[in-house]
C-alpha cells in the first residue's frame, strides 16, 4: 500500500567516506496525497555531514541532499535529520543519517564479536569452534603495506592472517578461540596490528562477547 507521503528509497542514509573526502546520497519526498505538502525547513547539526533540501514540484515533490564532512571524525555514527512540513499529522519526517568516516588504513567489520558461546556446548562438540570463527580486513586506501605484528590482550585467541607475510593492499585476519584457554566471563580486549604505513602504525581492533 502506497504511503501518503513516501522516502524514495529509504528513510535511511548511508555515507561511507576517507577522512579528507566528500560523499553525498539523496532521498527523495513524494507526496501522493491531494493536499500539497510544503517543507518548511531542516532540524539537523552534525560535526559529521551536512544536510539541504531541494524543491523539485512544489507541494509534491522534495529531495534531501546529505554530505559527509571532509574534516569529519573518523569512526561510525547514527544521527537523524528532520524535515519540518506543514502537514497537520506528520509534521517531522525523520531520516537516519549513517555515517562512516574511515582512515587510509582501516579494519572492517571495525570490531570482533564472537556473542554469546556456551562452554559445555563446545566442550562436548570441539567442532563448533570453527563455526565461531570471527573475520575482519585491514584494507588501505592506496598501494601496499605490510603487517609487522600482531598481538591481543587475550591469550584465548588464535590470530591468522592472510598472506602470512610481505605487503599487500589487503589481508584477511581470522580469530579463533583457543578451547583450552576458555573461562566462564566476559569477552572484553583488543587486537593490535602493528603496521609499515608511518601515518597510521597502529590498528586496534575492539573483541567482544561473553562466555558462558
């Protein structure tokens, strides 16, 4: 069913950007009923974007421009921007600005989270282990860097990457649980690659989850 006043394609932003550039994504307002619709203005302020509104057809059609900062904080953020009508039910239409600002070398997913795992589970089943398998990227924006070390404040997990070792614009790190090693608690620490590029020599990486 067609909505009265409908977000073409989504109620949604979704911005990901270096640190130092600039994206912008669009989202359209569509007003299928027969009151036309005016949008009076914007309710939004973030250090991370920008946000304008563009007459297409009056009283019908709007867009919603939304920029990243090219000086914006590197990491992830939800923020919502609303736009002001003067529609007597729906006054402020809500869209979620999500952004990721990102560095020129950078891990993504951006943390490990191995959730909730059941001790007596893979004490009886050890095979369960390799479903547990968390993996992350540390990607760089432009040429090579090579991985010099790697190392956790846990000393239940067993660090892999791929390639072993030289430089690549890329590696695959894979974490596993050492089954031996495992504690009823939580699962609260970092990884730390330790990398060739001067500017950003070090990558850390949050680990979640629980043990039960």
């Amino acid at each position: 069913m067609q909505p009265p006043i409908e977000l073409q394609p989504y109620a949604a932003v979704f911005l990901s950007a270096f640190r130092g550039e600039s994206v912008q994504q669009s989202v359209r307002i569509l007003n299928h009923e027969d009151r036309p619709l005016k949008v009076l203005g914007l309710e939004a302020g973030s250090e991370r974007f920008t946000a304008a509104v563009e007459t297409l057809e009056p009283g019908r059609v709007y867009e919603l421009k939304v920029a990243s900062k090219a000086d914006a904080p590197l990491g992830r953020a939800k923020e919502p921007v609303y736009l002001l009508t003067d529609h007597p039910e729906r006054s402020r239409l809500r869209v979620l600005v999500n952004v990721l600002i990102k560095s020129d070398v950078y891990a993504n997913p951006e943390e490990v989270d191995f959730g909730s795992v059941r001790l007596a589970e893979i004490t009886a089943k050890p095979g369960l282990l390799d479903f547990l398998i968390q993996t992350f990227v540390v990607r760089t924006r432009g040429g090579e860097i090579q991985i010099m070390s790697v190392r956790s404040d846990l000393n239940f997990l067993d660090i892999k990457q791929s390639p072993p070792e030289g430089k690549a614009g890329a590696f695959q790190i894979d974490v596993a649980l050492v089954q031996r090693l495992l504690r009823p608690g939580p699962i609260l620490g970092s990884i730390i690659l330790a990398t060739s590029d001067p500017q950003f020599p070090e990558i850390t990486v949050p680990v979640r989850g629980e043990i039960r």
